[in-house]
C-alpha cells in the first residue's frame, strides 16, 4: 500500500495483518525507531502497479509494515505535531542563522510519536551543520534529522503559484525531478 504523509512525501508500506484498509484511513506505521501517521492513498493492484514504476529495485524485506489502523490518541499525537513544527521551523532557522550557516530551513515534519523532526533545507554548497543539530537536540529535547532538498523540490513542499496563473506542476502532477539545463544548444 501507498502511505502519503505531509505535504506530498509517500511511502510503500506493507499489510501484514491483513487489516481491511481503503483510502483515506488514517494507519499508523513502523518507522523504525518508532512509528509514524499517515493516510494510505493507494490499495491494491493499483499500489503494485506504483511499486513498480517509482521503486523497481524495492525489495519485499524492505518495506516496512503499516502496523494498525490509529486511534483516536494517535491522531491526536499527529495533529498536535503539525501544529507545533512552523514554531519550530522558526526557532531552527533562528539557530541556523546565530551560527551563519548558509542554509535555508524550508521545512519541518515530525514523526508520529513526536521523537523525531525531519528538517528540510536548501543550500548552495555543502553544509556543515555539526553544531546546529547539537543545539537543536539540546533545545527540542528529540531525535533530528537534515535532509538536504533542491529548489524544485521545496516548492513541491511548499506548494504555490507559477508564472502561468496555476498551480505549480511540482507541487501537483510533476513527481520526477531531472536535472534542468539552462544552456542553449547551438
């Protein structure tokens, strides 16, 4: 099965428990440590089909296992971690900025059981944000991780309006991001 988490972050998860799920349900998943919430988004031989097209090489005891559909307490968990990460983005980039790194905080997401925050961050060149995730651990008091993205891919998180007046094709339909060459060819 499909999993969709925020924004437009997906993952192939397995039924092991054979639980009678459908799109939309809100499941809890392994996330090794851990578990994460989110809402299966394809069922069936569509998700095989998905599978195949965007991880060919996915390996049967690589996938993790959707472990129960959530409860009410875990849902509750979820949605206060969404409404706790634009604060913390905020304070990260106050960090990030106290230390002169050249990095742009673009985007923030907890895990499920809220012992982990994901980071998300643009930059230039490389980074070294040695210090900055010591002094976010000390400050959150749980578990980061960075995760380096490109422009495209930010406003795929992001979401917002092109050039054309619509929205973006990134955010929307457009989910392979090739390198883009602005060169002319002569």
């Amino acid at each position: 099965m499909e999993v969709r988490f925020k924004n437009s972050r997906k993952s192939f998860f397995k039924n092991a428990t054979k639980l009678n799920l459908q799109v939309g349900d809100i499941v809890v998943v392994d996330a090794a440590p851990g578990f994460d919430v989110g809402v299966v988004s394809v069922v069936g031989e569509l998700a095989r089909i998905q599978v195949a097209k965007k991880a060919p090489n996915l390996k049967n005891q690589d996938i993790r296992k959707i472990l129960k559909i959530a409860q009410q307490e875990e849902i509750d968990k979820w949605v206060k971690g969404r409404s706790l990460e634009k604060d913390l983005m905020y304070k990260s980039r106050t960090l990030a900025l106290d230390l002169n790194l050249e990095m742009k905080i673009s985007d923030v997401e907890y895990q499920g059981d809220l012992s982990k925050a994901t980071f998300y961050y643009t930059a230039e060149g490389r980074v070294d944000f040695r210090q900055l995730i010591k002094d976010m651990a000390d400050k959150f008091k749980i578990r980061i991780e960075m995760r380096q993205i490109g422009s495209r891919q930010e406003a795929s998180r992001l979401g917002g309006i092109g050039s054309c007046g619509r929205e973006l094709c990134c955010s929307t339909w457009l989910t392979d991001f090739r390198s883009v060459s602005t060169s002319l060819l002569s």
